[in-house]
C-alpha cells in the first residue's frame, strides 16, 4: 500500500502554488498536472517543461482574445521556473 511515508518525491520538489491564472480546471483537480510531472520528471525535463511554456504563451500573446491571461499565464510560468531554480 502507497502512503505518504512511501511515495517516493524528488529532492528537488517546491512548495505548491494554488494560483491559477485562466480559469478554474486545475483547481478543482485533486492534484494539479504540474505536481504529477514534478514527481515523475528529472528536475531538467520539468525546467524544460517550464520553459516550453513560457515560450509558448509569449508566441502566442495578442493572438487570442483575452490578450492579458497570456501574459499571466507566461508570467505564472516564471515564477514556477525562479522557484524550482532557486530551490535547488
């Protein structure tokens, strides 16, 4: 039986965020898909990810029509980057 004392984390893991910039779809899940990936990627495959998605959102700002969450969504993408970089 998997537990808390079980599951296996990464050293690297940080703190979880609840803010959720475009909606509510990720936080009416019990886990959020980012903390899956953090327990399942290397730190290097989960900054890539990160960084992928910062990319990607500042590509497509202006694009759509809620220009501002597209900026936010790149921005929340930083944040996550400068903490798991910072917690290493």
């Amino acid at each position: 039986m998997i537990n808390e004392e079980t599951t296996v984390k990464p050293l690297w893991k940080v703190k979880e965020s609840s803010k959720q910039v475009g909606g509510e779809h990720y936080k009416n899940m019990a886990v959020q898909p980012w903390e899956v990936m953090e327990s399942i990627m290397t730190k290097e495959e989960f900054l890539g990810f990160l960084k992928g998605n910062i990319i990607k959102y500042t590509m497509r700002d202006g694009k759509k029509e809620n220009t501002h969450e597209d900026a936010e969504k790149a921005k929340h993408y930083m944040a996550k980057l400068a903490e798991v970089q910072k917690n290493v």
